[in-house]
C-alpha cells in the first residue's frame, strides 16, 4: 500500500448524495481477477452515453476539472461492498476522497488501499464545492498528520477524525494483515478456549 | 447492566483490544464466491502464506454463473475464467467448494442456512454485503471488501471498531398479502438509505417472531439497504426446528449443548441501544419502489411524492421515466424478476407457485423465476412447483445471483421496467439503463399476471 502523508491538489466536484458502488463501477465489470485496470471503467454509466461515446456532461469528461481530490454529496459508496469501488478511484489517480458521510464499508475499503475518506461537515462540503465552482484552479490540502483539511488561499479549514490505528496504518504504507499475522500466537490461544456451536 | 444479543455475540469474539476503538475479532465461518476472491487469494501466494483455517472457510460459484445449461462449459470467456481460478484456488489452498454442478452450489447467502453452516453465535463474514442475511439467526454477520477476505483468509480474524446498536421493534399482526419483504422496505422507506450507517441493528418484537426463518432472512438479508453493518434476531424455537437435522447442525449431545448455548443469546431485559425505532404492522401494506435506491420505496396504493419534498427524488424520477405525484397502481412493466439471495428460497416459491396457479402472465411480460440453490431447485421440481411456473409462462431457471446484479446473461434491456425480488434498485443495477422496482414476490407475482403494478391485497379476499 502506498504512503499517505499530505496531499495538496485540485479536486474534482460529483456534487451528488448517496452514490453507490453500482454507480463508481458496475458489476459487469467486476469480472477482472486482478486489482489493476479498474480505473478505465470508474463512473462507467455516467461517463460514457450508451453509445459509448464519452457523456460531455458528466464531471470526469469536462477539461475544467482535474485534481487527485475527488468530492462528492453524502452517503458516498452505499451499496454493494465491492472494494473495486476503492480500486477505481485510486487507479483512475485520486488518492482521497472528500464527504460528509461516508457507507461503512467503502470506508474501510478506501482505508484498506491507501485512498483517504475525509469527512467533513455538511457546511465545510458546501464551502469545497462553492470554491471549485468559483474557481476549478483552487488548491485543497489534507494533511493526514494534523487531520486537516485546507482551502489554500483562504482561512478556512477543518479537522476531521480518522481511527488512529488507520491513520498509523496510512502514513506508514501498512495494511491489516502485516498487523494481524503478527499476532498469530494470541489468536491461537484464543481459538484453544473458543467453542463454536 | 445487562447486554444487548449483539454485544454477547461480538464480545465472546475479541481476541484482543488493540488500541481505541480498534479490536481483533475472530471470524468462526467465512463464505467466498468468484467475484471477491481472486485479488485476496493472490495476495496469499504473494505472501507465501496458506489459509488459516480451511474447515472454517467454504466457497461456492453463484454471481457470475449462467442460469441455463449449467451442465456446459461457461460460454462467456470473463465468466468462465473468474469461475476457474476459484476453482483452482479452492484446490491450490484446500477449501471445500460447492461449484457449478454440484448438489450444495447456490447464492452463498441461501446456502449457508440450509446446509447448517449459519448457526446461532457465530461471527460470520463474506464478501458481499448481503451476508447480514445470516442474521436471522442470531449471528453476528457482515460483508466485507476483498483485502478484508483476505485477512480472514490469512488470520481467521478482521481488525474492526464495534459498531452502535440499534433496535427496530415491529409490534402487531400483518396484513393478508403483507411479507417480511415488505416490513423491510418499509423500514427502509422511513429510515432512509443511511438511516442504519454505524449501527448494527436487531429486529424484535411480535411481528418479528411470528417470521418462518425464511421470511426472517429477508428482513435482515437487506439492513445494508439503510446503511447498517448487519441486522439480526434472537434465535428462539423456530430457529432450533429451522436448524434441527440439517447436515452441518450439531447432532445427538452436540446438539443439546449447542441449544443450551443458543438460548442464552438475546438482548437482556436492561440492555441499552444507541437508538430505538417502533413500527406498527398494521401500517405496513404492500411495498413498491419508484425510485433508484432502496429507500424510495412506498406502499403500493400510494402516489410518488412531489420531487421537491426529497433530495435525489428529481434525478431518480428521470432515470426512472416515472413522474413525481404519479400513483404506482397501474404502472405497466416488461419483466418480473423472482429471485436473489433476499427471496429465492423455497418458501417465496411456494407462495408465486400458490398465487399463480391457474392463472398465466400477461402476454408482454417476461418472468423468470430463479431459485437460489440447487436444492430449492430440487424441492421445488419435487412439489411441481415447475409445472405450476411453466403452466403461468413463467421460465424457471437454474440457481444463482442471475438478474439481481446482471453479471451473467440475465440483463434487462435499457428503459424496460422490471418488478425485480432483489435487493437493489440502483441505476443500471440489472442491466445498463433498467428501471428496476423492488416489491415481495407475491406482488411480483401479481405484476406477472396482471402486467402492471398492482395491489395484490385485492387478489386474496
Ligand atoms: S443475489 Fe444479488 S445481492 Fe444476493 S449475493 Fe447475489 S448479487 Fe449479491
């Protein structure tokens, strides 16, 4: 997994609440058995029109918007827990994702895989979307050890809460398992008392 | 302080406490499938590690497969190489599997309860999110994400901060023609597609407790559908009979010691929830969706609510082809689709079967009727329950998750309106461009026969 320190960069706008996995990417193109490639689908049904044709109205196709930030209503990742949601984004070259409310297991999936969910206020999300809107150049800075989130060029910012061992686990470029293979011999222990009925 | 059924079940799973908020949770059965394993099996070659526990750990093939002719090779070659590698991967590393052509193969999720894997205490993981079906019996189960499968694979445990607990209490007698199906839309309905996020939930009270299993299954197989971790219900007597004599159900002393067990397990009378919700069973009639996620969801008599009232309404609507303030009586469809791990088990097919019989669908719908196991295929051929479906001009197919996501052949074409049995009803959910409308199998069934959105209440006087 990647390191995650500061990440200071344009953002891209989805100004659209509860956006579910189908949507970030649709099941029939779950069929990959590896974790790469996914990126070229992200947003599939928004972003292209049936005919295949790049869809000019949707956010990823309008040359305004760029950034590795992307932002977007709240409820994001309802749904299906398919963790090739978390696959897209990151492989499409966003590195965080910025909401007032985050589904619990694209959340952990996000965590999982080095793509960092903010979670800021429905008012701080409001400001965000009204500066990409005033000007698509404006700059955001999240900084992962100081858990804040800046507007740059302005005074406005926020702090945001994240699991301290996530936080730990993203700076550091860890996952769960080098963590939880470590522990080996309490788990043993524990399944010697464990009964399962 | 007493606890909460959840509380006991999770807390008897800590392995250890590692930091704030973060514990080491042991997983007593994990359930794979094609789509979410291959990335996490890789990993373990990668790691040159083999899988903890492999009578823990079972797979079977059901998102991807085929409905028909599932003696041939897979024709579609994406398919057929997903379903490969879990084979391969299944040998390479020692699980037992239920593939395609096998007696046990079915929707992971309905499997699990009929071979007696699922059974009251356990902490059960999968990766799907539909695996809070398991919790009908008293289990502690939720869907996780691929590098999570893996974890499991690895350790036998997951690194997880313990949710809030919620209660939803349904007290009185339901409605002739009103099922567990529609109780959960309803709540849904009233509590929104995030209204659960954090929580783990349990369903309690009388309307609750007067549920077969089956029907208990379908209310908790949808709590993601409002953003919970999982839901769940006190195991009691109906459960016991559910369990008893299943193949993997504890036999003979086994048996006995497990009952001891499992009757220990529910919310002490001065446990304390997060948050508290009572609904009445009387107010639940039939549900319908009108919109693209689960929670637009109305009883059927009623009108589509003024777009302004509700964010997302207006989007919805338009992908929807329906108008705000439109009744849904009378909305003419093109597909019924019976079946997914929320209601494909025999029980939903018995009651199609009793409401369709001698009667036949209109002649513009299509209906598909696909059971969720080998087994309801078996037990349904059995009862006749096929010749009743094929007298109706229904197609009964062979199991799998078919139409409920469209991984495999069983699309529905761009615009048509599809009165599906599943669990969701996102934007391009059956297909590219699908209008799906969630609502239980009978009113399914009666959207078959009738070729609109009808009442079915009106059918059973
Ligand atoms: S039937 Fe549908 S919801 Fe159930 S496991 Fe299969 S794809 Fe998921």
């Amino acid at each position: 997994m990647d390191k995650f320190t500061t990440l200071n960069s344009t953002a891209v706008p989805l100004p659209i609440e509860d956006i579910d996995t189908d949507q970030i990417i649709p099941a029939r193109f779950l069929k990959a058995t590896t974790r790469e490639g996914f990126g070229d689908n992200l947003f599939r049904d928004w972003r292209y029109t049936q005919g295949e044709q790049p869809n000019a109205d949707f956010v990823l196709n309008n040359p305004r918007y760029r950034g590795q930030i992307l932002v977007a209503g709240r409820n994001f990742g309802c749904g299906s827990s398919r963790e090739h949601a978390a696959w897209a984004i990151y492989d499409y070259g966003f590195r965080a994702v910025v909401s007032s409310f985050y589904a619990d297991i694209f959340r952990g999936n996000a965590l999982n895989n080095g793509l960092l969910p903010v979670q800021v206020s429905p008012a701080f999300l409001d400001q965000i979307f009204r500066h990409i809107e005033q000007d698509p150049s404006t700059h955001f800075t999240i900084d992962l050890q100081a858990q804040q989130i800046s507007i740059a060029g302005t005074e406005l910012s926020e702090h945001f809460d994240i699991d301290p061992y996530k936080k730990t686990c993203m700076i550091n470029g860890y996952d769960d398992i080098d963590y939880l293979l470590n522990k080996r011999s309490q788990i043993e222990t524990f399944e010697k008392q464990h009964q399962i009925y | 302080m007493g606890k909460t059924l959840f509380d006991k079940i999770w807390d008897a799973h800590i392995v250890e406490d590692v930091g704030p908020g973060t514990q080491v949770l042991y997983i007593d059965r994990h359930f794979i499938h094609e789509v979410t394993s291959p990335q996490a099996f890789d990993g373990l070659r990668k790691r040159g590690i083999p899988v903890f526990s492999t009578a823990q750990t079972i797979a079977t093939a059901d998102h991807n497969v085929p409905t028909v002719n599932q003696h041939l090779p897979i024709e579609e070659p994406l398919s057929r190489h997903q379903v490969d590698m879990l084979t391969q991967n299944c040998a390479e590393f020692g699980v037992e599997l239920f593939g395609l052509g096998h007696p046990n193969q079915g929707i992971v999720h309905v499997i699990g309860p009929e071979l007696g894997l699922t059974r009251p205490g356990m902490t059960i993981v999968c990766g799907d999110s539909h695996t809070s079906t398991h919790g009908a019996f008293g289990t502690v189960a939720f869907g996780i994400g691929t590098s999570q499968v893996e974890q499991v694979l690895a350790t036998q445990c997951l690194l997880q901060s313990k949710p809030l607990r919620m209660r939803i209490n349904i007290e009185g007698t339901l409605s002739k023609g009103v099922l567990s199906k529609d109780i959960i839309l309803y709540i849904i309905s009233k509590l929104t597609t995030s209204g659960g996020n954090g929580y783990f939930v349990e369903y309690a009270g009388s309307a609750i407790r007067s549920l077969s299993m089956e029907a208990r299954m379908t209310i908790c197989n949808m709590s993601i559908e409002m953003g919970a971790r999982g839901g769940l219900i006190a195991p009691d007597e109906v459960t016991f009979d559910y369990l008893k004599g299943r193949p993997h159900a504890p036999a003979g002393q086994a048996w006995d010691e497990a009952l001891r067990y499992w009757k220990s397990l529910y919310s002490d009378e001065d446990a304390l929830f997060d948050k508290e919700y009572h609904f009445r069973a009387e107010d639940i009639g039939p549900m319908v969706t009108y919109g693209t996620n689960p929670g637009m969801g109305l009883v059927v008599d009623q009108h589509i609510p003024d777009a302004e009232t509700l964010p997302g309404v207006e989007k919805a609507l338009t992908y929807m082809g329906l108008q705000e303030k439109q009744a849904m009586l009378g909305q003419k469809i093109d597909y019924v689709f019976i079946g997914s791990c929320t209601n494909s088990r025999i029980e939903d097919l018995r009651l199609v079967a009793d409401f369709v019989k001698g009667k036949e669908k209109a002649s513009h719908v299509a209906v598909f009727v696909v059971p969720g196991s080998k087994q309801v295929e078996h037990q349904a051929k059995a009862e006749g329950l096929d010749q009743i479906f094929a007298a109706a001009g229904f197609e009964f197919r062979e199991p799998g998750c078919s139409a409920c996501l469209g991984m495999n052949e069983d699309k529905i074409p761009k615009g048509a309106y599809c009165v599906s049995t599943s669990n969701r009803n996102f934007e391009g959910r059956q297909g590219p461009g699908a209008r799906t409308i969630l609502a239980s199998p009978l009113t399914a069934a009666a959207a078959a026969i009738a070729g609109n959105i009808v009442d079915v209440r009106t059918f059973l006087h």
